[in-house]
C-alpha cells in the first residue's frame, strides 16, 4: 500500500507560479511511476504530466514550458512546478502512483495507476 499526500495547492492570479508537492509513505518510492492529474468542476479528470522512477517525464502538450515534474526519491516525494498559470489551469490537483521498473514511463490514462492522493485546489484568477 502506498498512501500519497498532495501539498502546495492555493489561489494565484494568472501569471504566478505555484509548486505543488506529492508525499508518498512506503520505502521503495524508486519503484513507482507517478503521474499528476487535473479536475476542473463538471469536467473529467484529464492527464497533466508524469515521470518514471528514474526520472523520464512526459506532459500534456497544454502545460509544455510552463508546468515540471520532477522528484525526490530520497525525500518520497514528486514536484509540479507550475509558472505562467492561466485560469484555465484552476482545478482539483492529484498525484497518482504506479508500481513499475524504474525505466517504465506511466501512462496518461487514470486508469492505469493504482493508488491516489487526496487532491489539492488550484485556482487562478484572471
């Protein structure tokens, strides 16, 4: 079991920076892929970025240049650096985690990930 706990969410106006943080329990962080996720009210969640366990990363093509996910195997815990936020990126923010080889670079669809975080509000103000 692994339990993920999400941190750093807020309200901005556009144009600021948040970052965003994911604790995961357990000792073999190394081993999951993890992925962040979005959901604005009446929309369904959709994929934003995700990075293996050594640190291969793939994003959305919305939020290149502007959003990182990074890691800190050491620390058990992933990163979303978020610049040039748009009130379009307003939404509940998860993290979500997949037991995988450290190579393997998780997927962008929720349903490939087996544990998930409680969620944390982004909002952006025009």
């Amino acid at each position: 079991q692994v339990q993920l706990v999400e941190s750093g969410g807020g309200l901005v106006q556009a144009g600021g920076s948040l970052r965003l943080s994911c604790a995961a329990s357990g000792r073999t962080f190394s081993s999951y892929g993890m992925g962040w996720f979005r959901q604005a009210p009446g929309k369904e969640r959709e994929f934003v970025a995700c990075i293996s366990g050594s640190g291969i990363t793939t994003a959305v093509d919305s939020v290149k240049g502007r959003f990182t996910v990074s890691r800190d195997n050491a620390k058990n815990t992933v990163y979303l650096q978020m610049n040039n936020l748009e009130p379009a990126d307003t939404a509940v923010y998860y993290c979500a985690a997949k037991r995988s080889a450290t190579n393997w670079v998780p997927p962008q669809s929720s349903n490939g990930y087996d544990y998930w975080g409680q969620g944390t509000q982004v909002t952006v103000s025009s």
